[in-house]
C-alpha cells in the first residue's frame, strides 16, 4: 500500500512538472539561448581555448545552448573530448 501511495505522488509531481515546462516554453528562449552558446564559443576561440568548431559541437551547442557549452569546456579542460 505504501509503495502505491509513494508511486502516485511521483506521478502527480512528474505531470506538474511536465506541464510547468510546456507552460514556460519559449522558442525564443531557445533560440537566444543557441545563439548565445555559438557567440560564446567563438569568442572562446578567438583567446585561444582550442575547442575545434566542427559539426558535432555546432550542434551540440546549438542545441543545448550554453550548458551544452559548459559540458564541452568541462570534457575539454578535463581531457575527456574535444
């Protein structure tokens, strides 16, 4: 009976979640975003970081904006990628 009760209330906070995050999408939040992380790389770039501009960056930055920068610049600095 316990597990029941603990499974709904996990339930009930994942739809709360999922729709709190429908509700505050913006595709111009994301796009910013996007725009920002590319901008942010380049300038990166231009003093010397040394993460190449490729495809795979591109796009992961593009679609993850600036976290996905955050996570290329951390496997970058720590030897893991790029």
């Amino acid at each position: 009976m316990l597990f029941e009760i603990i499974a709904f209330i996990l339930a009930v906070l994942l739809v709360a979640a999922v729709f709190k995050f429908i509700y505050e999408f913006s595709l111009k939040k994301l796009i910013l975003n996007a725009i920002a992380g590319l901008v942010s790389l380049f300038i990166l770039n231009l003093f010397g970081i040394g993460i190449p501009i490729n495809v795979l960056t591109v796009f992961i930055i593009a679609i993850t904006g600036m976290v996905g920068l955050v996570l290329i610049l951390l496997f970058h600095f720590l030897g893991i990628a790029f």
